[in-house]
C-alpha cells in the first residue's frame, strides 16, 4: 500500500506531462524531399557480342599445312582480335569514368 502511495504522484505528473504534450504544440509539418542516391549499375554491357571463334586457334595452327597458311591464320586472327577490340575498348572505358550523382535543386 505504500508503494502505491508513492508512485501515484509520479504517475500523476506522468500523464499530465503527456497530457500536456497531446494538446500543446503545433500540427508537425510534412513535406516531401527528394534525395538523390548512386546505384550501382553493371558496368559490362549486354551490346558486348561473346568472344569469337578466332581462326588462328591451336588446332587451326596444327592442321596448317605450311608456314605460309599459318602466317595467313595469324594475320587474321589479329584482325579478328582489333575489330573486337574496336567493341570492347569503349565499354571498358566508360566502366573506368566515375559517375556523378548531382544531390542539388
């Protein structure tokens, strides 16, 4: 019984304090703020084709039948391997360039 004589003031100042709160104050003002964040995006592009099956493989150079073929298959191995080149390089290079994300109005 003494306990509870003793927490009735503080739980009488409790629920005026709250009262106090309910009433008193102004509405909270709700606004909305755009908030603009990175994402990360996957830097390899679909458009990049799959390597190609280059002609101057091992076995295409085995199976060559003189220097000379051999030499034309690695000739057009490499022109293989540049126009690929010509495919890839600009991916790689925008993977490399760092984004921007503007937080500002």
């Amino acid at each position: 019984m003494t306990r509870h004589i003793l927490l009735m003031p503080a739980m009488l100042a409790a629920g005026l304090a709250l009262a106090a709160c309910a009433h008193g104050g102004a509405e909270p003002e709700i606004r909305a703020v755009e908030k603009r964040v990175p994402v990360v995006a996957p830097c390899v592009s679909d458009k990049v084709p799959h390597p190609p099956a280059y002609v101057d493989s091992d076995e295409a150079l085995k199976a060559a039948p003189s220097a000379a073929e051999r030499l034309k298959l690695v000739l057009a191995g490499r022109v293989q391997r540049i126009q690929r080149g010509l495919i890839v390089e600009p991916v790689i290079e925008t993977c490399r360039m760092p984004t921007h994300v503007h937080d500002g109005p």
